[in-house]
C-alpha cells in the first residue's frame, strides 16, 4: 500500500492494494478498510506517506566516462556465415517448392476437368443415376479450384497493418541516444537511424522499412517499455549490445533478415484465418442440400491440404534454422558480454524473467480493470511497480532457481537462459561500461512518455476506446 498525505491537508490520498487505483479519503478514515471504488474489492486506507522517488539525472559527461577502454567485439567466423547462407538458400527454396506443388496441383486440376467427362458416357440410373455422376464430376473439380485458389492465395496475403511504435526525437533523449551511439561504436556497427518506444518486454534492431531497406544501413532499434522501468543502465546496456550485435556484419544481417522474413511468412499462412476461411464454414452451416454440403466439405478437405502442405514447409524450414539460430544468440551475447560483462549479462537475464512473471500478472490486471469497470491504469510502469511491491518473500529465489528445471530440445531457436549464463561465465569479461543507474535516467521526463506509450497500447495493439 502507498499513500501520499501532507500532514496538514483535509484530505488523504490512498493507492489500493489490489489494483493500484488511487483513493481520496478524509484524513480521519485513516487506518478503515472500504471498498475499491475500480475494482470492488476491500482494501485498507494506510496513512503512511511514501518518499518520493528521484530518478537519478545522467550526464553527458557521466555517460562519457562510464566507458572504459575499447572492447575487441568477437568476429563472424566463415563457417558461420557459410551457414547462414545455405540455410539462406534453403529458406528461398521453399517458397519455390511450394510454388511449383501449387501449380502441379492447378494442371491436375486441368487434367481432371478435361478426361473426366468419361463419366457421363456411361448410362442408366435415371435421374439419381445423371445426379450421381455430376457429383464424381462436380464434387473433385471444385473442391480442386477450392484447393488451388487456397494455394495460391498465401502469396498473395499481405502482412496484417501493425501501428507503428513511438519514434523518439534525438533533441529530446540525447543522453539515449548517446548512450546507443557510443555502444555502437564499440561494437562497429552502424548507428541506427531510428529509436523506437513500444509497450512489449523486448527489443529488437533489424532494417527500419523491410525489403526497402534491404541494401541500405537504414536500422532500427526498438526498445520495449516495461524493459526500460526494470533494468539499470547496465543492464539496458546489456540489451542494445545483443540487438546491435545481430546487426555487426553486413551480409550476416541480411541473410538473418530474409530467414525470419520467409519463416515468419510461413507461420502467417499456416495460423492466420481470413474471409475466406469464415465463408466455407458459414456453407457448411448454411448448406441444406446433403449435395451441396459434401461438395462444401470437399472443398474444406482440399483447404486442409493446402494447410498440411505448408505446414510441413514451415517445420522443415523452422528446422533448418533451429541450429544456427542458437548459435546466433550466443553470438549476440558475447557482444553483451564484451560491453558490459558476464555479471550483467547473467543479472540481465534473472531480471527479465522477473519482469515476465510481473507482466503476465499485469496482464490479468488489466482485463480485470476493463471487463469490471472500463478501467484502466494511466501508466504501464507504474501498475508494474505496484506489482512488484506486492511480490511475496523469496520472489527472486524462486526465479533464480526455475532456471535450473529449463531445457531446450533440438527445434528450440533460443538456448535457455541457464545455457546462455553458462556461456558468458566462460567467456568471464568485465566489459568496459558499468554504470548502475535506472534506465529511465536516459529519458527527459520518462513518466509522460510512458502514458503515451501506454495510451496508445490501449488504443491501437487493444482496440479499446479509451480516452
């Protein structure tokens, strides 16, 4: 419970202990237990005053200094570049493949239309006799136009439209920028171009318009919310180190970009429902004929097919990259450990699956909020710091030692993180930055850019009409 209550004012302000909603009370009901006005449940108004919390300001100066000597960033073997390219290769080449079992699958259809008339040279039955020889006709060949149609549609598919995420102005975070810049340095790469501020507990740098960018140094990094709250300087440092290091060697990153293009292009076709897919259930729900629905329900089976046939692409091109993807993370993380050294790196990792736990919890949190009352808390990182005051004793510990019950199989693209801590402790550096502030030090006044953030959260990856 946090409160904050001058001693001479009329009244208190309370938070509850459940969802975090801030409650105004006179200063005589100090000390009661009502009802959550947002959530309905009891909560005691604690007349306690909480400290104000002063983030830390970094300097230019600070920043500058905080970087001790000149890290010798690792290189890019051949070997793992010859790598990248055959599984480059062999990515390409199954969107070709499956091209080409589309089109032998069009000219069967063809075939079918133009030799199976054969039927009908056959006679006698009468009408039920005419009316079963249209199905065997009828019933492949539309089911085969289905399945053709349904082939071919996934290279027309495009990309959901995503929002973009908020793109910072260098004038108003230099020391963020600074901070970027010099760890690009350090590692050789180029400075991206862009910085963006999204409500995920992540990060990501790749090529800032895609395809367009494909043969630029147009970059992008892109920087979760919740992960700027938890983590200090050094660990943020950590994060940007592995994000750039994906991005240290030219051909490297291109030949990554077009694997996780066609792989993520391929999870798309294979998971994502559209029009069409609604439309052949409605027949099916709609049809009266017994005829009709079994031609409707051939042409599902022929759509299931469709599906089958990419699912089976998607595995063996998720299983052709599931190697040298991990690989590339530890490849990441020694550029991490480079900068800011095997210690943060492995504190980096325990306070990311801390944040993970808190932000599922948050999760539930906000539904509650939304189905209860058509609520919802101002800032992200403020309801993720409420969260965390409410953690129970040994909350750490217990996340600490859940390390050791992971495991990764041979079609994980990711080595657990008890895997990626053992490696940086064999790479044992100390890295050459070590300053240990928050992170929201690097941002002018980081509490308005969290609501905005947070805002548009609500708005644009929810689709919920908040004001």
């Amino acid at each position: 419970m946090s409160n904050a209550c001058a001693r001479d004012a009329e009244y208190c302000r309370a938070a509850c202990g459940h969802c975090g909603q801030h409650i105004e009370f006179p200063r005589q009901g100090a000390g009661s237990i009502i009802a959550c006005p947002a959530c309905g449940l009891d909560t005691p108004l604690d007349s306690l005053p909480d400290e104000p919390k002063i983030t830390p300001e970094i300097s230019a100066t600070e920043l500058q200094a905080a970087f001790v000597g000149a890290t010798a960033a690792p290189g890019i073997s051949l070997f793992y570049q010859f790598g990248l390219v055959l599984v480059a290769l062999f990515m390409i080449l199954l969107p070709v493949a499956y091209l080409a079992l589309a089109a032998g699958l069009a000219c069967g259809v063809y075939w079918y239309a133009t030799h199976a008339q054969v039927i009908f040279s056959f006679r006698g039955g009468g009408f039920y006799g005419l009316l079963l020889r249209l199905v065997l006709y009828g019933g492949p060949l539309i089911g085969g136009v289905v399945a053709v149609f349904f082939m071919f549609k996934p290279l027309l598919v495009r990309s959901p439209k995503r929002f973009p995420p908020l793109e910072l102005n260098p004038a108003a975070h230099p020391r963020l920028y600074q901070f970027i810049a010099q760890i690009s340095d350090l590692l050789r790469t180029p400075m991206p171009r862009g910085i963006e501020l999204n409500s995920e507990l992540g990060a990501s740098a790749g090529l800032r318009r895609g395809w367009r960018s494909f043969l630029g140094r147009d970059l992008v990094l892109t920087l979760g919310l919740p992960l700027i709250w938890g983590f200090t300087t050094r660990q943020l440092a950590v994060v940007v180190a592995h994000e750039l290091g994906h991005c240290r060697q030219s051909l490297a990153m291109r030949l990554h970009f077009v694997i996780n293009s066609i792989n993520r292009w391929f999870v798309r076709v294979v998971y994502q429902r559209d029009a069409w897919d609604d439309a052949l259930d409605e027949w099916v729900d709609e049809a009266e004929s017994g005829w009709v629905t079994a031609m409707v329900l051939c042409a599902r089976c022929a759509v299931g097919l469709s599906r089958l046939v990419l699912r089976m692409f998607m595995y063996a091109g998720h299983a052709a990259m599931c190697y040298l993807s991990r690989q590339m993370e530890y490849h990441a993380d020694a550029c991490s450990v480079a900068t800011a050294g095997s210690g943060a790196v492995e504190s980096s990792l325990l306070r990311l699956r801390e944040l993970n736990l808190i932000s599922n919890v948050a999760g539930q949190h906000l539904r509650h909020f939304w189905e209860k009352r058509r609520q919802l808390p101002d800032s992200l990182p403020e309801l993720l710091a409420h969260l965390e005051s409410k953690t129970p004793t040994g909350f750490k510990d217990r996340v600490s030692q859940s390390l050791l019950n992971e495991t990764a199989g041979l079609w994980a693209t990711h080595p657990t993180d008890a895997q990626r801590i053992r490696h940086a402790r064999r790479l044992g550096a100390a890295g050459v930055f070590g300053l240990e502030k928050p992170a929201t030090a690097l941002f002018a006044d980081f509490a308005s850019l969290a609501r905005t953030v947070t805002h548009q959260h609500y708005l644009q990856e929810l689709g919920l009409p908040v004001t």
